[in-house]
C-alpha cells in the first residue's frame, strides 16, 4: 500500500499532503491525521498503509509552515490556533470531505482538537496521541527556546533541532534515513526556522488549554486515547484526568512508548485505531 504525496492552492496558501487511497469500494469515513512539533505529514508513514488496507482513504497534511506546505510570513499567515484552524478548514473544504475521523499528535495536534470543537459536525470521532488536554499540560522548555528573542532565531535555524527533538521526546533511535527527510525542510530554506519559532511564539498554551478542557465536556462522540506514558513532557496523569471526566474516553496506555507513540509503536496503535474508525461510516 502505497503513499502518495499531493499538493493544492486553497487561496493564497499551498498545500502539501500525503494520501493513501483506500483498497476496493468502501463506506468508511476517511481518516485526517495532524501531526505535532517540529514534525510533518511523515510522522504518519508507519500508520497510514494500515488504514488504506481496511478500506479507509488516510489524509496527512503538512500544516502551513510545516513540512513541505507553504511558509508565509507572519504578516500573511499569523501561526495562532484560530489561524491553523481556519486554514486548516480551508483545506478540508478544498478536498470536500464533509465528514470524517481525525487523528491528532503532539502539540501543534492540538490545533485539530480545537477545529473539531469548532466544526463538531463534520468530525465523527478523534484519536488523540501524546497532545495537550489541560491546563496542566507545558510546552517544555527545549521548545519554549525556539520562540525566545535571538536565541530562538538561532535555535530553529539548526536542522538538528529535529533529530534531538524527535529522538528525544520519543526516548528511541531514528534512522538517519527517516531523520533526512524529517529535516529535509530546514536545510532548504531558513523559512522553516522562522515558521516554527513563530508558531512557538502564538500558539497559546493556556486559552487554547482552557478551550479544549473545557469545550469537550460537552463533547459526545467518540473518544479514543492512546498514550505513549514514556513521554518526557506530557505526563500520563494528563491524559487519565481527562478521560475519566468523559464516560465515552477510551484511553490505551502504551507503556514503552514515549511522545511521538508512531514512530515506533504503530502497530500497537493500530490495533485499536483501526476498529475504532471502522466504528464511523
């Protein structure tokens, strides 16, 4: 099962995503997975065969500012979460999905639960990873610096920042193979570094917190919650506060899995995903 790469204007903003197409006929509902911090749509590659195998179309974008996606500058594009998620909309009208299951991960994946607060009909049910819930949950530190005043401008113009990110926040080894096209992006032009120190700076931890803890108690669709409890900077007592105030939360704790649980426990992960949005049609 084969992943292709995509690209499309929606507006002024260019696009880029990786698609699997789903095997035969099916009536599944397709499948948006959003990828975190300083990640891209590759995070995925592990995941998304998968899914096309079961019948289910898999959609990974890069958000703006991301992976292979556009760059803008802040004047054009100011990196806040209402700004992601009304791209974010955007692009989903653009490829008209009018309903369909989303995955999120990491810390920009909390952009995609606000959208689903915010566009409630159209999401039928969200897989969370290893993502901000509550207040409780920090940018760490090592990330925190990507937005600091001169030592952020110098920090995210180094392509390593991915390598020790990544490795470190998932507590394992990547190849040098994958970490070549996970940093592909920053050795191409600076204009990586400065979106991401920008995101850093507008992502807006504690409304955006407050927004999510608070808006998915009313929250009645599925829930489903797989937790790397491995995880350096987002601890599982997080994951099991929120859950346990939603009786339809599911929650699967992976218990050698860190941050980033797809770079090397997908099929841990899929062994839960995959029933869980066959649910949805």
């Amino acid at each position: 099962m084969s992943i292709t790469e995509h690209q499309i204007n929606v507006g002024s903003l260019e696009w880029f995503y990786r698609e699997v197409a789903p095997i035969g006929m099916s009536d599944l509902l397709p499948v948006v997975l959003l990828h975190g911090l300083p990640s891209h749509s590759y995070g995925w590659r592990h995941v998304m065969p998968a899914l096309g195998s079961q019948g289910t179309r898999a959609i990974a974008p890069d958000l703006i500012g991301f992976g292979s996606s556009a760059k803008p500058q802040g004047r054009d594009f100011n990196y806040t979460p209402d700004a992601f998620v009304k791209a974010l909309d955007d692009f989903i009208q653009a490829l008209e999905i009018d309903r369909f299951c989303l995955v999120v991960q990491g810390f920009l994946g909390s952009v995609g639960l606000q959208y689903a607060l915010r566009h409630s009909d159209r999401v039928e049910n969200i897989a969370i990873l290893n993502t901000p819930l509550t207040t409780a949950a920090k940018l760490p530190w090592q990330m925190q610096q990507w937005g600091l005043p001169f030592a952020g401008d110098m920090a995210t113009q180094d392509p390593l920042l991915v390598d020790r990110t990544l490795e470190g926040g998932s507590r394992y080894q990547i190849s040098d193979a994958d970490l070549d096209i996970f940093r592909k992006p920053f050795l191409k032009s600076s204009k990586a570094g400065r979106s991401l120190m920008t995101a850093v700076r507008n992502l807006k931890m504690s409304p955006s917190m407050s927004e999510i803890a608070d808006g998915f108690q009313d929250w009645q669709k599925p829930l489903l919650i797989v937790w790397g409890v491995n995880d350096p900077w987002l601890p599982v007592e997080i994951a099991q506060k929120f859950a346990s105030s939603l009786p339809q939360a599911e929650i699967v704790k992976l218990e050698k899995a860190g941050h980033y649980p797809q770079e090397h426990f997908a099929e841990d992960i899929l062994s839960d995903l995959l029933p869980f949005v066959r649910r949805a049609s």
